[in-house]
C-alpha cells in the first residue's frame, strides 16, 4: 500500500488517487447494513481490494527496475509494525483488559477486527515477488510470446489450485491461502503491466487511451446496471459466492487500474482548477491507505458508540453517511500522524536521536 520509492510524481500522484478512491470503496463496503442496505451499492465497488493487489504489484516491479532488486526488509516492516501496534489497540478495545496469550493469537491468526487478513495477503505475495520477478525475466528472454502464455497459465493454475486447497488458521479471504490464492494473480498481473510499459514500442496518443478506457469503464457499469436490473440474467457475473470474485470483476479490476492510469495521468497535464485539487487531496489520502486499512473499523465501532442511529430522512440521512465515512477515513490518518509524532518523542527522550 506504499508507492514505489522512485517512481516518478506523475506515476505516484495516479497510483495514490487510485488509492485513495479504493480505499473509499472499502469503508463504503463495510458499512453495508449500517449505512445502507441496498446490496448493488456493496458489489458496485467490489473491485477495490483486487485493485490494491494489482497496484502493490506494479510498485513492487517500479521498485525492482529502478533498484535492481526488491526492498523486502523496509516493506515488511512498513506494514508489520503497523499492524502489530493495531491488533494490540484491537485487543485492548475489544477485551477491556490485556492478555499477552490471546494477543499473540490474534497476532498469528490476523483475525483482529477489521480486513486486516490484507497484511497477511501482502506479506505472502511480497516474499513471492523475486520468483514472480525471475518468472517474467525468463518470459522477457526473446521477447517470447510463448513463454508469457505459458506462464499465464501456470500462475492461473497455482491461483485454482491453491485457492482451493491450502487454509492459514481460517484467515479470511486470500489472506489464508498459501501465497494469497486468488490474489496471486493480480500480484502477477500489476507486475507484467509494469515491465510491458517499459519494453512496449506502440505509441498511441493519451487522449485515445484516456477515451478507450473511459468508455470502457462506462460500458462496464452499464452492463453491470443492467445486470442488477435483469438479475437472472447477467446480474450473479457480478457476484460470486460469499465474499468470492467472478470473471467480470477481473475484467472491472482491470478496466478501472486502466482507467486511473491514464485519465489522472492525463487530467494532471491540464490546468483544471478544482478537479486539480480534488486529485490533490486524493493523492494525500492515497499515501495513508495502510492506516485507513487498519483502522477504519475500529473508528466505525467509536462512531456508533458515540452517535444516535442512521436518521430516516433522506437529506439527513445523507449528511449523517457522509460525516461517518469522513470519521472513518480521516481518523485513521489523524492516528497515523499522532503516531509517528509519539514514535519521534519517545526516540528523542529515549535514545536522544531525531526519528524521520
């Protein structure tokens, strides 16, 4: 959920509005039955976890073409500590008391409140990336077609064979199958678009890109209207079983990482007044995802503690959603810094040294 270090702004700036716009997806999926009930508004922003894998691939490549290797120590410890020091205040929040037993299990297990199974996804497809990484070096030989299809399918396969196999203390989602099963493929996928982008020779114009995918995007959610319209239909393409991902939200996945990398891309070479500072505050919140990640649910939890229930009324109704998913993201990012501003105190008084 980092961007690359050395990538570009203009790549950075379109990876954290991606981001940012996803993670807004996520808070919105996990108010369902609190904020809303209607469940085309859940499935609507389904794609939102797939894009995060998919963009964590793409920065991983970033990181080994301008590096030459992966930055494995910094990445694990990026997202380690983080996510130790959450499941502590989890723990803490949810038991009333603190138990060094029931912690340590919480922490093997990811099993905290909150989609917190993501850093054990993460984890996994990050110590795969130096295979993933030597897969598509040896695709890249000769340019080979052949070996590129080959690899599809091995990585297709692996994702079917252990999605449906392997099982980590019942972690949910991909954060409980061996090398985050079906997320293995996205991994994989953000990658081959990352180092195509450098060999591609094909030139076509941003404005038709930017056009294509618009219309692409368009097209899809039509489709995907219409499909909840007609539900026997089209409508089950768009949902899979439990919390389970369909064919055509691949498709969407895809189209929508499309979409963010060249519209933004585009939009951030025009002066366009306000729409510029809407991607700017996007691009701020794109760079806190991690945090937003970890604790939007616990700030859920503190927002119906203190607030009355939903109102009924419909514009009140409205400003009541929007001021609890502002809480739920914001916060987050308010504790992310706070964080880092205890961290640099108690260093200082500790060891007497300036923590960046």
């Amino acid at each position: 959920m980092t961007s690359p270090a050395n990538s570009s702004k203009k790549e950075s700036s379109w990876i954290n509005v991606a981001k940012a716009c996803a993670i807004i997806g996520v808070v919105i999926q996990h108010v369902n039955g609190y904020l809303y009930t209607d469940q085309r508004i859940f499935y609507s922003v389904w794609w939102v976890v797939s894009l995060f894998i998919m963009i964590g691939g793409y920065n991983a490549m970033s990181s080994y073409l301008n590096r030459g290797y992966v930055v494995m120590k910094r990445r694990l410890l990026g997202i380690g500590i983080p996510y130790v020091i959450a499941t502590i205040i989890y723990h803490v929040f949810d038991t009333h008391h603190f138990n060094l037993y029931e912690l340590c299990l919480t922490l093997s297990h990811f099993n905290a409140t909150g989609p917190l199974y993501y850093v054990a996804a993460y984890i996994q497809l990050l110590l795969i990336t130096p295979v993933l990484i030597a897969v598509i070096q040896y695709c890249e030989k000769d340019n080979s077609t052949k070996r590129y299809a080959f690899a599809w399918i091995l990585i297709l396969g692996l994702c079917l064979l252990i999605s449906k196999t392997t099982n980590i203390f019942d972690i949910a989602i991909g954060g409980g199958r061996l090398f985050a099963g079906p997320w293995l493929f996205f991994w994989f996928a953000g990658m081959f678009v990352r180092i195509r982008e450098e060999r591609c020779t094909l030139q076509v114009d941003m404005v038709y890109r930017m056009m294509i995918y618009t219309f692409l995007l368009l097209l899809w959610e039509l489709i995907f209207s219409w499909g909840e319209v007609n539900h026997n239909y089209i409508g089950p393409l768009f949902r899979g079983s439990g919390v389970g991902m369909t064919w055509a939200n691949t498709i969407e996945t895809f189209i929508v990482f499309f979409w963010f990398k060249e519209v933004v891309s585009w939009y951030e070479t025009k002066s366009c007044g306000c729409l510029c500072k809407i991607f700017a505050g996007l691009n701020y919140l794109g760079k806190h995802t991690l945090y937003v990640f970890l604790y939007h649910m616990l700030f859920k939890s503190i927002y119906k503690g203190v607030m009355p229930p939903p109102p009924q009324g419909l514009v009140s109704s409205i400003l009541y959603a929007i001021a609890c998913l502002g809480f739920m993201v914001f916060m987050p990012v308010w504790w992310e810094r706070t964080e880092g501003r205890l961290k640099e105190k108690w260093c200082n008084f500790m060891l007497g040294v300036k923590v960046d």
